[in-house]
C-alpha cells in the first residue's frame, strides 16, 4: 500500500505487510469495532476501514497521527484519531479487533528507556519487549467478548514470552502467520548486538516475522 509518509514516521515494511494480510482475513463488517495501536502512517487503520468497521487509531508521535489523517483523508476513510501512550486514550472502551505493530527491536541502553525520535517506532530495550510486555498486559482488557488480538514481532523479540503472557491475561492464543526476511538497515546496523546477545548465529542476517493472534474466549 503506498502512503504518504512524513520524516521520523515509520515506513511500511514487511511487518506491516504481514499484519495487514492477517487484518484482512478477520470477518469485519460495519458493526466492527476496531483499534490500531501504534498507527504509524495508518496503512493497517486504512485497511480496517476499507472493511466499513468503525477504526480508531492511536499514536504517540505527534507526526504520526497528522501523516495517518493526511491518509485517511486522502483515501476518503473515516478514521477516528487519537494521540497518546498506547492505550491510554481509549481506556475503558472495548473493541472486537485490536491490532498491533509495536517497537521490538533490541538496543543497548538501560532497560525501561525508550527510542528518541525516530527511533521510538522500534527500539524496544535490551530484550525487545518494552512495549510488548504493556501489549500483553493492557490490550486483552480492550477486547470485547470474542474480541481479536492481532500483534506482529519479530522472533528476536521471543515470540513464546508473547505466547504465555496473552495466555496468561485469559487469551487463546497462536501464531497465525510467519514470514523470513532479510534484515533491514536497522537490524543489519544491529547484528554485532545481536550476536552478542545470542539471538542470532555468527553471520546471520535474518529474522522471522510472526503475527500471534489472540483470541477473548466466553
């Protein structure tokens, strides 16, 4: 999908590619309500919407939020947007599909710090689960019953901790989706910390994106 895209938002990738793919197989119609956590330029707000459902979008990046309304307004979609820390401003609402491409590339740094500028749209601390732990913490109570939970991650971020946690907080959940890829010039200017880190072989330079879904059961 091509989308305008203003400097220091996150461009389209793979990741969204594969998470847009598995948006599309959900069942939405108008009824559907629908959220986008981290919308970037809005490209997966915009393919919810193409559906009908009633999509709200949510960002902390100033530029962020105003490339996904220029989007939105291109593409003549009604997207409701909102600016703020992840779930924050939609508490105490729920949603049948929630979805998800948050930061989860590992950085040096102190653990709990955030990315600066750019950076805030993938730096995601030593483990790469800075923002995924709050994912699997405080989505599953925006979900309505029988609500969806769409989140994409590389496999250096341990897809299995994913797993457990959304279990944990009363999900079904399973992997729905995967796909190998060569790394990008982040990841590749990362593969010493990497290897250091043992999440990757000496010499290898690619990852695994998977889309874990998650399911509110009755």
């Amino acid at each position: 999908m091509l989308v305008i895209r203003a400097p220091g938002v996150y461009v389209p990738q793979g990741d969204t590619d594969l998470l847009v793919s598995c948006v599309r197989r959900e069942r939405l119609d108008r009824a559907s309500r629908v959220l986008d956590l981290g919308t970037g330029t809005g490209a997966v707000a915009l393919a919810a919407a193409r559906t009908g459902a009633r999509v709200t979008a949510v960002d902390l990046s100033v530029r962020a939020v105003l490339t996904a309304w220029l989007n939105t307004r291109l593409r003549r979609k009604r997207v409701e947007l909102r600016r703020g820390d992840l779930t924050g401003p939609v508490a105490g609402r729920r949603f049948d599909l929630v979805a998800t491409n948050p930061p989860y590339v590992p950085a040096e740094g102190p653990a709990g710090t955030p990315g600066r500028g750019a950076a805030l749209a993938w730096d995601a601390g030593p483990d790469g689960r800075l923002v995924l732990d709050r994912i699997c913490r405080e989505a599953p109570r925006l979900l309505a019953e029988d609500g969806v939970l769409l989140v994409v991650q590389s496999s250096l971020a341990g897809v299995p901790a994913t797993l457990t946690a959304l279990r944990r907080a009363g999900l079904r959940a399973a992997v729905v989706a995967r796909r190998r890829q060569a790394f990008g010039p982040v990841m590749t200017a990362r593969a010493g910390l990497f290897e250091r880190l043992g999440l990757i072989g000496a010499g290898e330079r690619e990852e695994e994106l998977v889309v874990v879904r998650g399911v509110r059961t009755r």
